[in-house]
C-alpha cells in the first residue's frame, strides 16, 4: 500500500497508532489555514480528536519514494465549509517528513475559520 493510501486509511479510521507509524519523528505541516505549523505531535492530538475532518474522494495524484501530491474533499466538524484540498508530502524513510496543504472552498459564502 502506498503512504498516501495508508495515511488516508489511518486517518479516517481514527488509528493513531498507524499515523504514528507513517509520520517521522521530525514531521512538519504546514496548513492552509494561516501561519499554524503542526508537529507529528500535534497531528497525533488532533487525529485522536472527535473534531477529526472527514474526507471523501481521496485521490493519490502522484507518489514516488520522495513525494506525494493527494487530493480530497474534506468535510470539518466545528461546521464550516467544506474544502477540496491538495496536498503535497515528502518522505523520508518511508514515513511523511513534511506535508502543506491548499484548499479551495466549496461555497461562495466561505469565511475561513477565525475570521470575521
């Protein structure tokens, strides 16, 4: 199985102990959402959450031993727009180093979350 199909998998069934497994110790990621950086620490925490985003879609646009471009719709707990997000991830021995997202809402009446 890829990274990317693996880490969608994990993801959506909540299993951190997979996530831990896929994600190296020095994982950044860097979300479309403005200026937050996460730590495979943090990506943990928020995985565990019963505020996880739901995703349908995935799709591996492309994946080698160094990198992954994936895209999503995702689907957000606290209720706010769904997103279509593109990722793009690096690998290193064979787990995610780094990941940025990008995302296009799917509404015209989107506000990004924490904005007024």
């Amino acid at each position: 199985m890829s990274i990317i199909a693996a880490y969608n998998e994990a993801w959506d069934n909540g299993d951190a102990d997979a996530l831990a497994a896929l994600i190296h110790e020095d994982c950044v990621f860097n979300p479309h959402v403005g200026g937050i950086t996460f730590s495979k620490t943090d990506i943990l925490g928020f995985a565990n959450g019963e505020g996880r985003p739901k995703s349908e879609g995935n799709r591996t646009l492309f994946e080698n031993a160094e990198v992954g471009v994936a895209h999503s719709i995702v689907h957000f707990a606290n209720g706010s727009t769904s997103e279509a997000v593109l990722s793009f991830m690096r690998f290193k021995d064979g787990q995610i180093i780094s990941m940025e997202t990008g995302a296009t809402p799917l509404s015209d009446d989107y506000k990004l979350v924490g904005q007024d």
